[in-house]
C-alpha cells in the first residue's frame, strides 16, 4: 500500500513570497489532515477535511494560509505571504475516516523563510 | 480545547533499561490516546495506541498504560535498544467524525551504550 505522499521535501523562500504544498493521501482516505511542526515541538493541527469539506480550521491563520481539497482527494495548503515564522515542517496526514482515528503522515515539507 | 503535557523532554538511557515517558491530558471526553516514534528528519510512526475502554496495551517490548480517573498515560519501553532513540511523542483526542490528535511536545530518547 503506497503512503501520503507529499511535495516539494524542502523549499527555501523570501519573507513575503508565496508558496504552495501538495499532499496525496492513501487511497480511500476520506480524512486529510495539515500540521505544522516547529522544530523542537509536536505536531499542531492547521486544518481537517473530510472528503473535500473542512471539518476544523480553528487553528489555521487564515489572513495568510489557506488549503482547499476540491475532488475530496488531494490537497494543497498555500501560504501568502510567508513570514519568518512560519519556517516548520509541514505534515500531511490522512486516516481511513474521521471515526477511525490512526493517522498515517506524509514525510513532510521542510519550509525555510529568510 | 485539549491540552497535553509530556514528560520529561529528554531522557538518556543504557542499552538494556527500561524507559518511561508520561502525558496528562486536560479534555475527558479523550478516549484515543496513540504514541508515535519520530526519527531525525522522518515521519510521525504509530508505534502503540490504547482507548479509553482498556487499562494497558503491550506490543513486545512497548507498553502503554492509561489512567482515565487522573486523566494520565504513559508509554514504556523494556530492553531498550540504540535504534529507539528519538523522539516520542504522545497524544490525545475524542473519536467521532472531528477527531483532532492534540500532540504533546515530545520527548527526546537517547539510548546509550
């Protein structure tokens, strides 16, 4: 069974510039999730789907980070403009279903903002 | 909302011994609590996972306890070898179809010689 997928592994960006990250989650996972990890802490939720409708963004800057999932498939998490802090690893997960709750995560995107 | 507190943050131990790495959590409608290993610069892996309906989980050498009354659970590892260094990390969430993991901050295990 093939894992989440996810690209660019590393992407080096300006403050102010934009930039996007791309997840595919196992297949047949209705549920996608985004975290962000800072170095030196735990993973935190940015935004949950399921199927392609957001169950929780509470915790996601919207001023500046967005992410869609349209074919209930892929995602994509964009942010615009980055700032410096938000250089972290970007975890994409996915489970079979929201009710089933053993997340299987991507390897990541390594964001750095100079 | 949730909130877990892990520790402790580092815990260097001989080859051989045992280590023990403790979460308290805030939220007591918490019934899924998972462990996950995180090597340098890899994924989260699901190493053991316990719900709220059992008391202790062992797989081989790992085992994790839950005590729902004290709203606390701890990940325990026997005969440590040098490949279970890295970072562990526990978490807590409700089942149901927004089931957010809220992750605590890890805890750094270095397994010596």
């Amino acid at each position: 069974e093939a894992g989440v997928a996810q690209s660019p592994r590393y992407k080096i960006i300006e403050k102010r510039q934009s930039v996007a990250f791309w997840c595919n989650p196992i297949s047949g996972h209705a549920t996608l999730y985004w975290y962000q990890q800072i170095l030196g802490q735990g993973p935190k939720l940015l935004i949950q789907f399921q199927n392609n409708g957001v169950v929780d963004d509470s915790q996601l800057p919207k001023d500046r980070f967005s992410a869609e999932r349209l074919k209930g498939v892929d995602s994509t998490l964009k942010i615009q403009p980055a700032k410096l802090e938000d250089s972290a690893v970007y975890l994409c997960a996915s489970s079979l279903s929201g009710t089933i709750n053993e997340q299987f995560f991507g390897p990541g995107t390594r964001l750095t903002v100079l | 909302g949730e909130n877990v507190e892990q520790h402790p943050s580092t815990l260097s131990v001989q080859e051989g011994d045992s280590a023990v790495i403790k979460c308290t959590y805030s939220d007591s409608a918490s019934n899924y609590f998972p462990w996950y290993k995180q090597e340098l610069g890899k994924r989260p892996q699901l190493i053991i996972d316990i719900r709220s309906n059992v008391g202790e989980k062992k797989d081989q050498r790992i085992a994790v306890t839950l005590n729902k009354t004290a709203k606390h659970f701890s990940l325990h590892i026997t005969e440590t070898q040098p490949e279970d260094s890295a970072v562990y990390f526990c978490a807590a969430s409700r089942t149901g179809t927004a089931s957010k993991l809220t992750f605590g901050t890890g805890t750094r295990l270095q397994v010596t010689l």
